[in-house]
C-alpha cells in the first residue's frame, strides 16, 4: 500500500511540474481549523473507561498550487492533525487521556469560479494519504493505535471565499472528508478497534498568497 501511494506520489509531482513549466507563479495557503468526527468504535471503547469521547479534531497546514490546463488550480497540501481528550470526570490525581494525531499529505485541484483583485470564490477536492496515531492512558490502559507510513487514504471536496485586495487574502474553507483509517495496529490494549472513522465535515480560517513566485526560471 505505502508502495503504491509513493508512486501516485511520484507521478503526481512530475505531472504538476510539467504543468507548471509556463508558469512560476502560482498560490499559496496557511490554514488552521477543525473537523467534526465521531469514530463510533473508538468512542465507545474510550467512554466505558470514563474517557471523553472524541467529536473534534484540531488541525493546521500549508498548500501550494499552480496553474494546471487552463482553468484550474493543481498542487499540493499538508495537514497536521491533533486533539487531546482527558476523563469524563476531571481529576487532578490523575493523568489519563487521549492523544489523537495524524498526518495528511494530498494532491490537490482548485476550480475557480469568481476572480476579482478583492473577492475570490473557488471549489476544490482532493485525495492523499494519512499516517495516524492514538495513545490512550487510562487507569487499565496505556498503549496505542496506529496506522503509519502514510499507507491509509483519505479525499476531500469543499469550497471557499477570500476578501482581500491583489495578493492577499483573507479565506474561509468549508467541506466534508472521507477519511476512514483501517486495520489498526494495536499496542498493550486489549479487544481495540480495528478501524477509526475520522470522516465528517470541516472548516478553516487562514491566509491567501496569490500570484506569488514558486518557481524560479
């Protein structure tokens, strides 16, 4: 699986690069936000050891993307994932929680339908991979789950706005994920879940460079 997602990795980049040989110019995104999540069979297991489930996941990134054919934009976007839950009940004698963090690396495509110096709105999807990790401590457990090395795929679709003048903007993002990670490796916990649905929708507050250098000839 790894193997495969390295070479859609590969050809990817290389069809990017390609497109982009006429253009050095292209845009750029800083962007944080969260995702509502509801992993139903890792919820359940943490709320029978009086853990707080987990219905959000906290996340920041970067894209980059270029002009591709005529009318789109293509590239790249990483995203770096976390949340930290601890027990239904506070207690201060206590250190039990969750911490779930995740990976994304994906390809991109952005269609943009309105293009002005100061408003932009543009429809966008994707698909990548994700490496994934949840360590549990309770007063029965402390391992972990996981599924790394990128070796889990994920895909996107949403759209967004952006107010500003020129170069920089302003930008809101809103979508759903399909991101289901299966055939979890489990550590020191007993009867785990083998799969973890971190699917649902998103939103992302974050800064728009257009037309700025990527390349340079």
């Amino acid at each position: 699986m790894l193997k495969k997602h390295s070479i859609l990795a590969v050809i990817s980049l290389t069809l990017l690069c390609s497109f982009a040989q006429a253009a050095d110019r292209g845009q750029g995104r800083l962007f944080l936000g969260s995702t509502q999540i509801d992993p139903k069979d890792v919820n359940d297991s943490l709320e029978a050891q009086s853990m707080k489930k987990l219905d959000m996941i906290n996340q920041y990134g970067v894209e980059i993307t270029l002009p591709a054919f005529k009318f789109i934009q293509a590239g790249f976007r990483y995203t770096q994932r976390m949340v930290t839950e601890e027990e239904a009940t506070p207690n201060s004698a206590t250190e039990y929680k969750t911490d779930l963090t995740q990976q994304v690396f994906a390809g991109v495509v952005r269609a943009p339908i309105v293009n002005r110096d100061y408003f932009k709105f543009d429809v966008v999807a994707g698909a990548g991979a994700t490496s994934t990790e949840l360590k549990l401590k309770t007063g029965t457990v402390d391992g972990s789950l996981d599924k790394k090395g990128f070796s889990s795929p994920m895909a996107f679709a949403g759209a967004s706005v952006a107010v500003g003048y020129k170069s920089f903007f302003f930008t809101i993002e809103a979508g759903y994920e399909h991101n289901k990670v299966s055939s979890l490796k489990a550590t020191n916990i007993n009867n785990a879940a083998e799969d973890m649905d971190l699917s649902g929708s998103y939103l992302t507050v974050g800064l728009l460079f257009d037309n700025v250098p990527v390349f340079t000839k």
